[in-house]
C-alpha cells in the first residue's frame, strides 16, 4: 500500500470515527448518568442536520457558522422536553421499557420530521473557509474532514474537563453512585439529570450540523446513526466516554478498510465484531457491570 493510501484511509478512519464518537459520547454519558437507553438519540442528531439545512438556505453563506452554534441549542431544548414530559418517567424502569418508549419517540419525532421537512433529500454546502483539499505526502486531503476531526477532538477534550476536573461531573458521577445522599445534600438531582441528557441531546444535534456538508440528509438517517451509535457504545461500553472514542476508532477502521478490501463484508465484520466482544465481554472493552 502506497504513502498516498495509507494517509487517506487514516483520514478517512479518523473522520467515520470522529462522526461516529459525538453521537455515541452523547447515548453512553446519558446512559451513564441516567441508567437509561434511548433510542430517541438518532432524532436528535436527524433534527441537527436538518435544522442546519433550514438555516442555512435562509442564511445563505453564514448559515453553516450559525447553525453550528444554534442548531445543537434548540435541539438540547428539544431533549429538555422530551426528558421533562416523558422519560423522566421511566428512570430506573426495566431497560425493556425504557427500549419501548424511546423506539416509540424515534418513530414520533421520524413522522414529524416528514411532515416538516418532506421526503426529499437536502444537503448544505460547507463554507468557503472549509472547501478544497491540500496535498500531503501525496494525498488529497479533503480541509472539511480536518475540521469535523477537529470539533471531534475539542468535544473529546471538553467531555473530559467536565467530568474529571469540574464539580459538576463529580455531582454527575455521584447520581449514579448515590442519588439519595446527594439529593440530602442540597442537590437538585432532577436538575442534574435534565442537564446531562440535554448535553447528550446537544452533541448529537452537534454531530448532525458537522456532517450535513458530508453526506445526505433525508429521512432514515436517525435509525441507520443509531444502530452505528449503539454498536460503537456497546464495544466500548455503555457509560464509558474512553469506550465511546475507541469504540468509534474500532468501527472505523473496520468500515473504512472493509470498505476499501471486501466491500460486500464490510458491514458483516462490524457486526462480528460486536457479537464478539459481547461474547468475550458483555460489558464492553471499558464498561462496568451494573450493580
């Protein structure tokens, strides 16, 4: 395999991974948090994207910028309600339920999207800033791949601060460890966890605007990113941010290298794959077992 090869197939791992890890940092910290499997997550990051097609044949040349920055706010306030109204209602429910209830809401939110939207497919241009590609070590390297690499990265890097290094993700970890010795605290543990499922809401709604330049928006797109999603959160482990990011570098690079040597299989070997690690490992490569 030449030079040129080898660093497109790394761009193109790094960017399926870098896509893949917002949407399933966002599912596994609510699962995390919450104890709770939505499956829901996949409306978020469709309304993302289409909201970002809206805004930005409104706006015209400043439409992406914008909507990077509007388009994950009004979908958190989407995931605000949703958790308000309904799934605040089945915490600590039979994951069966939770699966249910959340199918039910991914089908809701689909027929909406329909009727707003319609069938057609839409797709936004990147910015001129973010347009073209740049040669290196032979390769064509695409600048937009670099910049959806790079809000990956900043994503990775934030989630990180919050929960490590800040009291609000000690508090976070505490619901999970001791809910009713926090609320004894003086901690408003509902407010807490609408917080956490809105910022697992707003990444996904994130992720969405990112890759709307990339690929087509049109009806479908939630189920087909939650089935990669959950994938990618199972290898890794339900609750685990290090898991959702090697689980996503896992899953791309057997996508995008089954792609490129038996592309007939290559969506087989991912699902091989995750058969394999629930055989080995229920809990994922990072994950814990529930207690």
């Amino acid at each position: 395999m030449s030079e040129s090869s080898i660093i497109t197939n790394l761009i193109g791992i790094l960017t399926t991974a870098s896509t893949l890890f917002m949407v399933a940092a966002g599912l596994t910290l609510v699962f995390g948090a919450l104890r709770l499997i939505n499956i829901a997550h996949g409306s978020f990051y469709m309304y993302g994207a289409y909201l970002a097609t809206t805004l930005a044949a409104r706006l015209g040349g400043a439409g992406f910028w914008v909507s990077l920055v509007i388009c994950p706010l009004v979908v958190a306030a989407m995931g605000v309600l949703v958790e308000v109204l309904v799934l605040r209602r089945l915490y600590r429910r039979e994951h069966l339920t939770q699966l249910l209830a959340t199918f039910a809401l991914l089908l809701i939110f689909a027929d909406i999207a329909l009727r707003l939207w319609g069938k057609s497919v839409r797709s936004i241009k990147a910015p001129s800033a973010l347009n073209g590609h740049f040669q290196f070590g032979g390769a064509a390297v695409p600048v937009y791949d670099l910049f959806v690499i790079g809000v990956a990265a900043l994503v990775a890097i934030g989630l990180w601060a919050l929960m490590s290094r800040s009291k609000l993700g000690w508090r976070v970890r505490a619901v999970v460890d001791d809910p009713e010795v926090l609320a004894a605290s003086g901690t408003n543990v509902p407010l807490i966890l609408t917080g956490v499922f809105a910022l697992g809401a707003m990444l996904a709604g994130l992720s969405g605007v990112v890759i709307a330049p990339e690929q087509a928006v049109q009806p479908g797109m939630d189920a087909e990113i939650i089935v990669a999603a959950f994938i990618v959160a199972v290898i890794g482990g339900l609750g685990s941010i290090v898991g959702a990011a090697i689980g996503s570098l896992i899953i791309g690079v057997v996508e995008t290298l089954g792609a490129v040597w038996t592309p007939s299989w290559a969506s087989t070997f991912i699902y091989a794959l995750m058969i394999l690690v629930l055989a080995i490992r229920p809990w994922g490569l990072f994950g814990e077992t529930e207690r």
